[in-house]
C-alpha cells in the first residue's frame, strides 16, 4: 500500500516598528515559502519505504529609515555611542537616559569631554549648556514622543531631550549662534 502527500506553504509578512526615540524605524518584508512531498509504501509487514523531498525559503528585505536633516538622508547612517549597561536606574546609565540607547550619553558625554569639547542639548528649541541636563527630568519615559504618529505630526521639540550638540572648546561662539537662530526657525 502506498501513500502520498504534498503541502505548500507561502506568506507575505509586513512589520513597521519604531527604533528608539530618534525617529529612525525599520521596515521588514518577509515571504517565507516551504513545499514538501512525501511518499510512503509499506514493503510487508515489517518494512516501509519512505521518500521525501522539501523546499524551505525566507527571502527577507530590511530597510532601515531616518529622517532627512538638513538634507541628509540619515536612512542609511549608524552612528551608536552606546552599548548595553547593567544598572539601569542609576541616572546617566538606565533605560532613562542616553542619546538613544541606554547609557549612551554617559558613555558620548566622557568621550568628547577627553577630546576637550564642551557639550550641549537642544530643548524647545533653545541650545543649553549641558551642565544643566538632567536625565532624571528631561529623559523621563513618560515623556517620550508617541513614535507611531507620522513623523510630519511629532512635535519638532518634545519634552524627552535627546538632541545633543558636542563642539571643540575653541569652535567660534557664533557657531552656537547660527545653529540657534536656525533652531528658532524650525
């Protein structure tokens, strides 16, 4: 006696999800498809013969997309100062704070102060000097923008800060002028 069957799959999946607060999200394409085919005969009491073939593919697109700043296209730009920490909720290194990874501030902040730049951080507009950042007050989750909202509906300056502006100690103070006056005109 013998038997036989045959089974196709294909799906066609879809995902847009946000990554982090800095606007840039991924879009995944995903058609996985398998097939297999199976035939089996029973020889006699004791033996059975068995043939089967399989296909199995998951073709999978990843783009990933920023805004454009200033004419930059940021889509296809990586740029992480940052890495995993182990004790979130000591302000400067938990999950409340960073450029857009945990503890990536600390880590941005140590970086650039080596080089001898002074830092700054972009809020309602305004450049402030970073002396007077508080993770605890200006990155509380609560405050996050809502990342679901196109990104032409988010408020250009929310309350969660994560716009920060490192220049050399000897950049001119008219830079920090110009990029002002751009920023009151956003």
């Amino acid at each position: 006696m013998w038997s036989s069957y045959v089974r196709v799959f294909h799906d066609q999946g879809k995902n847009d999800q946000p990554e982090g607060v800095t606007g840039r999200s991924v879009h995944i394409t995903d058609n996985p498809t398998n097939a297999v085919f199976n035939l089996q005969g029973l020889l006699s009491d004791e033996t059975t013969n068995e043939l089967k073939v399989g296909y199995n593919a998951a073709p999978t697109r990843i783009v990933g997309n920023a805004p454009v700043i200033n004419g930059i296209d940021f889509s296809k730009i990586a740029i992480n100062l940052s890495g995993s920490v182990a004790n979130t909720g000591i302000a400067g290194q938990g999950a409340t704070s960073g450029i857009a990874v945990p503890g990536g501030l600390v880590r941005a902040k140590a970086y650039f102060s080596d080089l001898d730049y002074r830092g700054y951080f972009v809020q309602a507009g305004h450049i402030e000097p970073m002396n007077l950042f508080s993770p605890a007050v200006l990155q509380n989750p609560a405050d996050l923008p809502d990342l679901t909202a196109p990104l032409q509906q988010r408020q250009r300056f929310g309350r969660y800060i994560y716009n920060f502006i490192f220049l050399p100690r000897d950049e001119p103070i008219e830079t920090l002028r110009q990029m002002s006056k751009r920023l009151s005109e956003l």
